[in-house]
C-alpha cells in the first residue's frame, strides 16, 4: 500500500465546501435572538428589565473560560510530543473553528428553532454550548493525537458533533436528565468515540515510530499552559449553562474544590508507583484535570464541599493508576493507541461522574434544597412536574448509558469509514512527524537526540 | 556610519522624563469618574440604581480580556523570530505601558473632559480605549520587528498616539461614523502608519540578517499563544465599548463567527499554495485573525450570522494570498519591509472593514432594527437626530479615508524624524537579534542551525 | 551527611494523609452560604433581589483572574531556570492546590463562621481570598526555588496558611486596619516568611550548582507568560474583594497605572545600570510588577491616578536596584539565598505599599470621599464607629509591623523545623534540577551549554 500524506487537495476542498456550506445554512437558518437582537431594547421596556439582566452578562465570562479552554487549554495540552506541537495546537484549531459552526446548526435545530418562523435563534448561551459540542471532538482527538490527517479530523469532527447533538437531545429533553458539565454528554461520549475509532485505526507496527512518540523538556513545559488553562478554567466550564444565581455559583464550588483535591491524589500516586519516587509530568498534565470531569455532572446539585473533594480524591488516584497500568494494558492486549490518554482523562471519570450524578440526584430532598430550589435545581417543570429525585436518579443513569452507546457505537462507524485510504493518513513511520503536514523550519536543535 | 545600538543613555532619558511628564499631566488634568469616585454611593441612590448598574460590571471582563490581546495576544504573537522573542514581547510591554498612558490624556481631552472643571474624568471605558489606542501603535511596531531600537519606538508611540487621537476625534465625532471595533481607526490607521514608517526606514542591505530573519521550532509555538488569545478574546475587542445589552451581545456574536470562518479558508489557502499542501505556520499564526479585523466596525450592526461568516470567508483567502504575493512583491517592488506581515493581517482586512461598515450602515432599516433600535446603534441623536442610514453609510466611507489620510501621512512624517541617525538602531547585519539590546545568557543550542 | 531526595514514601503519605484531613473536616464544618444555596430562590425574593445581585456576578471574573495569577503566573514567573521548570510550575501547582483548602478552613473560622450552627459557609468571596492566602506561601516559594523538597514545601504550606490566617485576622479585625490588595497581609508577610526560612536553610556551598543557577533563552520567554499573566491581571487582584461599585472600580484604575509606570522606570533603569544599555531579562520579569504590589493597600483609596504613578515610579526603581545590589549584598553578607529576589519584588514594595496606605488613609476627608464615601470606604461602622482618618492612619502602620512580624518570626520558627535532616531535599551540587524530583525525558539539548 502506497503512504500519500499530500492532502494539497483534499484539505482545501474540505475546507471550503464544508465552509460554504455552513453560510448557505447559517443563512437560511441562523438569526439572532431576543438578547442579542436590536428589539432587546423594546423587550427590555416592555418586561420591565435593566440591562445588566441581558443573558450576556450572566454568561459571558464564563464563555470566555470555556472558550479559552477549548482552543488554548485542549491545544496546548497537546503540544507535549517533542515534534507534533504544530498538529496538536493547530489541528485542534482547525477542527474547534469548524465543529463550533456545525454545533451552532444541530444544537439549534434541537434547542433554539422558533416555530413561528422556522429560524435557530442564538445567543451567548448558544456559544458556549457550540464550544462544549466541540470539546467532544476535542477529547476524540486526543487518542488519535499525531495517527491521523487533519481530513479525517474533519471528518470526525462533522460526525462526531452530528452524533453529539443527537444523543445531547435524548439524554437532557427526551430522558430529562441533568448534565450541566458534560460529565456525560461531553466527556464520556467524546472519550468512547475516540477510542472506539482509535480501535479501528489500530496500527500494529507503530513502534517505527516510537522515537517520536515522547516528549522533551521544553514540551512538557508548553503543555503545562494547557494543563493549567484547563484546570482553572473547568469551574467557569461546569457552571456556564447553570441556573442564573445559586446554581452557578454552587457549580463553581463544587468544582474549584474537586480539582484541588485531586492534584494531591495524583501527586502521591504518580510518585508512589514511580522507581526513586520521582513524579512523571506526564500525569501532572492529565490526571489532576480527571475531578473536574467527574464532578461535571452534579457540579450545580448539593453534592456539598466535602463531597466534591471525595470525588476529586477518587479520581486522582484512578485517573494516574490508569496511566500506569491501563494505558499500556489497552495497548498490548485490546489494540487501542490512545496517545493522550484520553481514557484516564475522561472516559472513566465521566462515567464515575454519570455515577456521582445519578447518586446524587437520587438522594436530594426537599429539606436541603427547599421547595423552589429543588423544582429549579433540577428542573422538575412542564412534561417533567411529577417527577421525584429518586426517579431522576434511574434517568441520569440512564443518560449514561446513552452516552456511552453513541460514543462506542458512533466510534465504530466513523472508525470504518476513516480506514478508507483515501484520507491522507500518514505511514506507521510518519506518525507524531509534524513534517507530513506542516513546513518545519530550523529545529535542527531536536534532532540531536 | 557608525552603528552603535548602546541606548544607555537615550533610552533611560527618555522613560523616566516621559513618565515624570505624564504624573505632572495627570496630576494636573486625570480624576475618577462618577462611578469610580466614592460619591457614587450617592449618585447611586439619588438615580435609584444598584452596584451592579455601575460600568465597571458591564465592561470590565472585556476589559481584562482586551488587556490581554494587547500584552500576551501582541506581545507572544511576536516572538516568532528565532532570534528576537525578547524584543518582540519586552518592548510590546514597554511601549503599550508607556502608550496607554499617553493615551489617556490625548483621547480624555477629546471626549472624557468635564468643562465645569477642566478635568478629565476616566473610568473603565477609558482603560478599553486607551488599550485600543495602544493596538495601534503595536500594530505599527509588527512593520518594523527587529529593525529598530527601543527609543525609536517610544517616539513613535509618542506620535502615533497624538495621531490616533485626533483621527478617531475626527472620524467618530466629527464625520460620525461608527466604528466599535476600530476596523477603520485602530487596524487601517496603525497598519499603515506603520508601513510607511517601513518605507521611510527601508534597508536595502537586510539580506545581511536573512539569517535570523525566520523562526525555530520552539519560537512557533510560542507565537500560537500569541494568536490563540488574540483570537479567543477578539470578540471582547469588537464588543467592549458597544451599546450596553444587545449591542455587546452582537457584536460578540458576529466576532465569534467570523473568526471561525476565516480559519477554514486560510488553511484551505495555505495548504492549496504550497508544495505538498504542507501547512505554513506563518499563514495559521496570523490570517486567521484576518476575519475579527474585518468585522470590527460592522460588529454592532445587524450584518447578520451569516454575513459574518462571509466576512470570514473573504479575509481568510486574501490575507492567506497576501502572505504568499504581496509581502514578497512589497519588499522587492516598493521597498517596503513587513516583519510581520501586517499588511495581511491589518491593513487589507481594515479596509474591507471599513467597507462592509459602509454597506451595512446604508443598508440599515427601521423594520430590521426597530425604531428605538436603529437610533440607539447609530446614535442618530442630538446633532444627528437626522440622520438615515444611507447617509450614515457615506459618513462611514468618509471615516475610512480619513484613517488612511492620517496613517500614510503620519508615517511618512514620523518616518522622517525617525531616519536621523541618533536613535542607537541596529546595523543590516544586526537585525532581528536581541544581543542587540538585551543580556542574552545560554542560548548555545540555537546556534546549531 | 548522606542526601537523598527519594520522596517515594514521605510525599505521597503527606498528600494522602493531609487530603483525607481535609474531607473530614470539610465534612464538619463547611456548607454553602446564602447566595450558593437553593434557599437563594427565597432568599432573594424576600429580599426583591435579582439573579444578576449575587455575589457572583460582581466578583467571579476577578476570581477567576486571581486564580490565573496564582497557577499560571506563579507558576510560569517560576520557569525561569534553565533546568528547574517542571519543579517551578508543577511544585506551585501541587502547593496552591492544598493551601487553598487549607486556607478555606482557617480562614473560615476567623470570617465566615455562622454561629448559628458552628457551619463555615462559602462562597466566591471566600474562593479569592483562599488563594490569596495561598499567595503568601508561593511569595515564599520563590526565595527557596530549586532548595528543597516537596515535601518541605507542603510543610512551609501548611504553617505558612496558618499564619497567614491569623495574622490576617489580628491586622484586618483586631487593629482594623484595611488592605485590599494585601501589600501588608499578604506580600510583606509572605516575603520576609520566605526570605526567614531561606536564611534558615542558607547554603554555604551551594556555588557547587551554579551551573544551573540561570536561564536559557526558551526559559525567560516562558517566565514571561507568568509576567504578563501576572502584570495584566493585577487590577483584578487588588479589586477583587473590595466594595460593590465605585470601590472595585477604583481599585482597579489606581493598579493598572501604577504597573504601567513601573514598567517605564523599571526599564530606564535596567538599562542604565547595565554595560552598554542592555536590558536584563530578571528585571523586565521581575521588577515590572512592583507596582502593583505597592499599590495593593491604597488601592481602594482616593490614591488618585497620578498617585498610582508616582507609587509605580518610585518601585520600578527601587525594585530593580535591588535586583542589582541588594541580592548579592544579601546573599553575600546576610547567608540570605533568594533564588526569584522576592526581597525586591514583594517585600520591599510591600512595605512600601503598607506604608503609603498608611499616608493615603491618614489624610482621607470628608471633602473628598463624601460622608457616605468615607464611612463606606474605610468601614467606619459598628465598633469603630468612632473611627476618623488620622488615626486610621496609625492603624495601618499597626498592621504593616505585624505583618512583618508575623513573617519573621514565623519564618524563622518554620526554619527550625525544616532544617531536620528527614525532608528529602536535595544536596548542594544537585540544587536547581529537576532530576532530583521528576523524570525528566530528552533534554539532550539543554546538556550543550
């Protein structure tokens, strides 16, 4: 078989049909809503508001975290390997900017369309959520990180956001569970997808490669910027789409403390199960991001202080045990290449948080949320007034299995159609190589090793 | 000639006499605005507003996130240079510190002075208009990365500064044109003040530094932290001075997507015009920040989501196309040396801006914005209670021309003073190396090359 | 005497054992205040409040500015060696992350305590002021940067959270003396902990390491991430828990011109001082934030805008004068070993700081603040009700002597105990590389110096 990573013609086509595409249907679908429309002025007399209570200034600074952990944080993240920086940074910005316009579109057609007219009318709120549908895509590439070509990126990426929008809707409106963070929407259905489609790309003779596939001082270092807009940003992630007031507040907490917890799990552990006790960077710049994962779900329930810390005290030591032992069991035995390890990252700390969310759904009271506080917490409203906590305790648990039927059955597929070879993927001996899509100059100083 | 880039006396001189004149100016002139003065808890009850109505809350997260494009987003966005990353990032810091304060005083005389008491009175609108003041100066300095020394950027913060606030007094007072964004007053009138200062400096021997004239492997990473938060935070920029409520909300909107357009079709450009459709970091670095440019001034009005993407679309390709034409055309044909390349990615992005501003301004409506709405985004009050839209339109294109006007004029006046041989700059053979005028300590490894 | 930095058992078993302390008492005492409970619901409609009147919406993105200050700041200004990076931001990652729950303890018993139910109850203003706390020790850090173990760290973490918690406690209720922005409480008493303990722990050989004592090219440019982050960020440190409204506001006005100030005579005098005018990369990182510092207690006050100058003027300088003379001096003839030169960037602006809103304080007035102002302002209610602005004055010198006893004697005690010879940290010769702690992967390159 003949290895051809020229994709001088597929990229741009790709590209520039896909983008004109999305004007036509931006233009046939997509208009602003009643905040960000010039009629807001009226509306805001009319309702009797100021306009500080425009939705923007309830959300738009959380948007910006997301935002930044999305293209900074998952993109630095990813520029650990010592010669695939361009590709993680840049690939995860060709795919973000792309997926966020799809998401804009799927997520509108479930959520925002207005009937009277048939438009998608979008907001700040929309924003973020484009930003989290991407954050899906994101996760998937992460197993694939320096294996495949930024076609098959888009690929993954058109279909990966379509397959999230769908299982979105039945897990949050058809089966009425809560995912503020994506516990399981964004984490568990993103890591499964990825893995699944890793899976199907297993590449048997990609030790060629293996002198490649490590990083060196200076890209632990850039992949530390990642790592830290992640993980101080993940509180404005959890509680972005929150309740105005107390919800998002509370989901702010909860995941502050979650994540302080696990850095020093992941810290005793990485230098327990290290010869000499030294720490590996490796797990400094993943596991302590796993309780922000983990506490995604029940972020804006009344999972209390020291119950966000347990979680973030679990997930720890999971996530870097997983590094240690999983990762290369995967590997050897189960024919997944997962490069960032996306599974210990947030394949089982989503599902742990699905299982958080579900527990702690289940056991809420009236007496610790009172009466209004409960009904708005989880939104026991409409078609879903009769509900009980313990009941949507079985409907959160539900929702995780959804999410982990679209993420491993969604991944199966895409995996097949991306072994086509017609997508420019580069050979076992190419692979984490920024020259098979990128002009490199002048960093001769690497080769030295 | 004798080249001596020892700036030991000059440089000092002139940062501590400037600063000392800036605390006797603003000692004399600079006080707190209403809602930043401690009467404002009185103000406050008297007009029966909360804390929350204050403006710091309306502004200042975009305010934050403006400071930062202007320090990180400028500042990393030039260290590309494998040679010069001190003095891409140090003297940004320098001359935007000293420049924010300059520009204090030049735009509050123009439109902060209160005429009871002669008195400027700023608040957190000034912070974001000084920032943006700077922009333009910074944007200048891109031109002439690594051919000039330190001194010759504090007088030509100095100038271009005073220019910058008279043009916009001009533009946005005088002709009354909109521009939030600063498409026509930061972008068109920086890039080419900044060219023509290039031209005036012109260097027919820097083959002499061609050595140092490119990036390492490391140093176009860096660069990526750079783009990545002038990206992210680009529709704070477009929305931070707009109308409170759905001006913001929209202006952030259209900011958001036009930028994710411009990335598809400047990877489309970057990999269709290269050898083996490798991607070209230079390209992804800077013209995919071509969009947020071109839809600055338009970002409040009604363009549309899909009129956005189309901004997008357009700029991505022809500054792509500029990176790969017209910057080696510029330098070979009409003597004009463009480090970074800002003729692509401000100055023909700036005046389509303009343009789109123009058309989008005359083709506003009463049944589109609504009656109150039209007149609060155009601000037809008071002396422009008459004003129509396709009025408003010419007004806008007057506005573009007047940006021009003062940044090629203003740059061949300053570019003047600039060519007398006392400023310390570097020899041809000395460009782009920060030993210039930095201690540069353990960099052997660079050396290789 | 045999060294060993093998932390395999020690580390690990402090994490653990101190995270699970953490849950247990999380467990007992901490619950979520009024406004990050469901009860807000209620509360706010008896209250006829809006949504957009939590506190969260009025301080959560100067939160989250703070936290990036702590983790990427911090963490960054820290990678300046050319072989200590992983120790400079991971060691700052796994110390904050413990203090602030720490912190949220201690400092909730002596602030937040509802002694209704002997509950702590938190909410964003307590998340500030945790990593406040938290900056303390990470001021600390710096002097001892490259010296000692992690485990050391932890320890100088928790006694220094201590401290910190009850000399905070002592300056701003006992002696109510006020420090928004922490010049007093947070910076002098966390330098002169620091810079006690290293006079503690001096090294009479550790020229044996000197090799490694310094930076490379790559490591300044990542140190300045952390200058910036920090540097930019800063108006949202002093302001971040200062009054709703014009106080905020103020706050962050006076801040971002005092650093640009300092910014200007920093490099004037960095300059100057140099052979041949070269800037020194120390100081651009270093002294440009002096400012800041300084400025931290007045920030509130009516410092007015050309005082905020004159204060960052005067600390550019005096602050890289001591990078110049007064660390070598110290280290020379006071065994005082400040690897960041915290003496010149915190301690003495800090003192500074204390004393300059000792100046501000003593000369407020009715004619400037307003009555309702100055009551506001200086919280002239309750038991210092009879409070008056003289004697305010005397109350912040009071606390200023405090503070600096509390470092001293503190430092000096937690000293003692860390020189026990059980700590893991590392001998002379080994100082300043991250070997001893991490497993550090081709770095071949670094090695050619």
């Amino acid at each position: 078989m003949l290895w051809n990573t020229n994709v001088r013609l597929s990229l741009p086509a790709v590209c520039v049909v896909w983008q004109i595409a999305m004007i036509i249907l931006f233009g046939v679908f997509i208009r602003y809503d009643e905040e960000s429309d010039p009629h807001w002025i009226e509306h805001r007399k009319h309702n009797n508001l100021t306009d500080i209570q425009n939705d923007f200034y309830f959300r738009y600074p959380s948007f910006q975290d997301v935002h930044v952990m999305i293209f900074v944080g998952f993109g630095f993240l990813m520029t650990f390997l010592k010669r695939y920086s361009f590709g993680g940074v840049g690939f995860n910005f060709l795919i973000a900017s792309f997926g966020l316009q799809w998401a804009l579109l799927m997520q509108g057609w479930f959520h925002s369309l207005d009937y009277t007219d048939g438009k998608i009318k979008i907001g700040v709120e929309n924003l973020i959520n484009a930003d989290f549908c991407v954050a899906g895509c994101l996760i998937a590439y992460g197993a694939l990180l320096g294996k495949v070509s930024p076609v098959q990126l888009m690929v993954l990426t058109l279909f990966g956001i379509t397959l999230f929008a769908v299982e979105e809707f039945i897990i949050l409106n058809l089966i009425h569970a809560r995912d503020a963070g994506g516990s399981m929407v964004i984490h568990t259905f993103g890591a499964y997808y990825g893995l699944s489609i890793s899976w199907m790309l297993y590449r048997p003779n990609m030790d060629q490669s293996s002198r490649l596939q490590g990083s060196v001082y200076h890209s632990d270092v850039f992949a530390m910027i990642g790592t830290l807009f992640l993980w101080m940003f993940w509180p404005s992630f959890n509680s972005a789409i929150t309740d105005h007031g107390d919800g998002q507040h509370r989901a702010a907490i909860n995941t502050y403390l979650a994540l302080a917890s696990t850095v020093l799990t992941t810290v005793a552990v990485s230098s327990l199960f290290q010869k000499h006790g030294k720490l590996d960077m490796v797990h400094i710049q993943n596991s302590t991001l796993a309780g922000g994962v983990a506490v995604g779900t029940a972020a804006e329930f009344m999972l209390m202080p020291y119950g966000a810390l347990i979680v973030g005290f679990c997930c720890g030591i999971i996530s870097t045990l997983g590094y240690i032992y999983i990762t290369p069991f995967m590997e050897k035995y189960m024919k997944i290449q997962d490069t960032c390890g996306i599974h210990n990252l947030h394949a089982m700390p989503g599902v742990i948080g699905g299982i958080v969310g579900a527990i702690t759904a289940a056991a809420a009271s009236e007496s610790v949320y009172g009466h209004d506080g409960l009904v708005n917490t989880f939104d026991f409203k409409d078609a879903f007034a009769n509900m009980v906590p313990t009941k949507q305790g079985g409907h959160q648990a539900g929702g995780l299995c959804v999410a982990l039927i679209f993420g491993i059955g969604g991944g199966l597929i895409v995996g097949a159609i991306l072994r086509l070879p017609i997508w420019g993927d580069p050979a076992d001996d190419n692979c984490f190589d920024d020259e098979a899509y990128w002009e490199v100059r002048g960093r001769q100083f690497i080769l030295l090793k």
